[in-house]
C-alpha cells in the first residue's frame, strides 16, 4: 500500500513539473493560433463558398529552409492569424505523387525532372523556377498574383501578407511597399 502512495505521489510530482515545461510551437500553445493549412482541392472548395486570396507554399520534405519557416515564422501567433483571417493556406509539396485535378486539367507527378522529381503543378505554379520554399500568392480568382522566394523572418514575411491582402500590390510595387512599411 506504501508503494502505491509513494508511486502515486511521483506521478503528480511529475505531471506538475511537466506542466511549467516549455514548449517549442509557440503556436501550439494557444488554440486557433495555428496556421490553419489546407489541400489545394480543399482550398479551391472553400473559396467557392467564400471568397478569399490564396496563398501557397510550395515546400519539399527535404529542404531545411522549409521546416525552419514552418518552427519559426508560420508557427508565430500574429503571423498565423493574419494569414488565417485573408487567405485559404495551401502546403503543396513539390514532390507529391499524387494528381491534382484543377482547371479541367491532371497535373501529374514528372518522375524524370531533377533527382527527385517534381510534381507538374508546383511546375506550373512556379513557372519552372524550382526553388524551395517558395510561396505563391493567388487572388480571390486564383489567378497568380506574385511568387517569393526563399526563408522569410516575421516582420518581412508581414509585409509581405499585408501587401496582398490590402490590395497594395494594385497600385504600389512590392519594394516600394516594404520600404515604407512599418
């Protein structure tokens, strides 16, 4: 019976020093604070409902700079709201095998471009430019808007979403806009 208390009494220790553990996805530590990430199907679905811009980012399994915008930039609660709130967010893996149907169109999975292959939509969306992360940002239509590239830090990456969802980028060009960003 002794044991039993005692084996007792360290679980509750333990699930109480457990309790002030830190975690890493700052995102994860506040319900509806994450980047809500949809199929590309499930997107297009959506924005037939409701319209909104959409914004993609095309990402391989293999590419550190991706995971790093996933911890860090997309994991941070102001960012995710943001896109949440005046995109559809899309993670299109440039490498998937599976067929995307859009458009009246089947984009298929080219085993024989690069080492690994790559899937024809990421293609497509990218103009052949295949370079990871990447991010894609479409109008209320689904027609492209702008393509950036590359690993982006939060206050960059804000502007960057601010630009296209309060339309700037029809009369203002994306430097300009940045420049004079706060």
């Amino acid at each position: 019976m002794n044991k039993v208390f005692q084996l007792g009494g360290l679980l509750v220790v333990a699930l109480i020093f457990a309790s002030f553990m830190p975690s890493k996805d700052k995102a994860a530590d506040m319900p509806g604070k994450a980047v809500k990430w949809y199929t590309w199907e499930e997107a297009v679905k959506a924005n037939k409902k409701k319209k909104k811009k959409i914004f993609v980012d095309v990402y391989t399994d293999w590419c550190g700079w991706c995971k790093r915008m996933d911890a860090t930039t997309f994991s941070d609660p102001e960012v995710a709201k943001h896109m949440n709130d005046n995109f559809y967010c899309v993670k299109l893996d440039a490498e998937q095998k599976d067929d995307i149907v859009y458009g009246g169109n089947t984009y298929k999975f080219l085993s024989n471009y690069g080492r690994k292959g790559v899937h024809q939509f990421a293609y497509t969306l990218l103009d052949g430019r295949m370079s990871y992360p990447q991010y894609v940002f479409l109008d209320e239509n689904e027609g492209k808007l702008i393509v950036s590239k590359g690993y982006k830090k939060k206050d960059d990456f804000m502007k960057e979403l601010k630009y296209i969802s309060t339309n700037a980028y029809k009369t203002t060009s994306l430097n300009t806009y940045k420049s004079k960003a706060k």
